[in-house]
C-alpha cells in the first residue's frame, strides 16, 4: 500500500484491508492514519511455480 502524509510518501510494510470504508492494518486491525494513494491485490501463488 501507497501513502501520504505530512513525512512523505512512502509504502506500508504490513498487508492493509478495506473495512468499513476505512483502511485497516491486516493483523493489528488498528487503523491507517494517512492518506493512501495506491494499492494492489495480493500475489496468489500458483502451485507448481517458483
């Protein structure tokens, strides 16, 4: 996940879900306190490839 805040831009180092029309830290469940400005889906890994 991208995002913005008054530091920069930077990206998160933990998965994000969007819950409620707010972002969310996967495992923590605590909530991102900045502006997100891109995201992708995560990889699925296909069985059989490295």
């Amino acid at each position: 996940m991208l995002c913005e805040d008054q530091s920069g831009t930077y990206q998160l180092p933990f998965a994000c879900r969007f819950v409620d029309g707010r972002w969310h830290n996967d495992e923590s469940g605590g909530a991102v306190e900045a502006t997100v400005i891109g995201w992708r889906m995560p990889r699925v890994k296909q069985p059989g490839v490295a």
